[in-house]
C-alpha cells in the first residue's frame, strides 16, 4: 500500500466512523466527519496533509500524490 491509498482509506474511514458514531450514538459527532471533509478539500488544494506526513513517518511507500 502506497501513501496516497493509506491517506484515502484512512479519510473514508474516519467519515465512515464518524457517520456511524452520528448515527448510534450521539449527533454531534457529525463534526468529526465535517473536519475530516474540510481537511480532504484543503489537502486537494494546498497539497498538505497532517495524515500524509504522520503515514510517511511510520514508513509507507510514497505515492504520486504526496511526496
């Protein structure tokens, strides 16, 4: 698994919890989802990534996307 998959499944992950949390649990955790969201869109734009940098450090393969 390169960087920019870690990255995609670790965001669809965190949405994916975040939205069934909402669902089950309590409604405010739909922010852990908008922050997630917000985070993507930034990423696509500026090119950085707080997620990227953490899976380059623990050593997974870089990608085309985040070098």
């Amino acid at each position: 698994m390169n960087l920019d998959r870690a990255v995609l499944a670790f965001a669809g992950s965190g949405v994916f919890t975040s939205l069934a949390l909402a669902a089950f649990v309590h409604p405010a955790w739909i922010w852990l989802a908008v922050f997630a969201s917000v985070n993507m869109i930034q990423a696509a734009f500026t090119g950085f990534c707080p997620a990227a940098m953490v899976f380059k450090r623990l050593g997974v393969k870089p990608g085309a996307l985040f070098r």
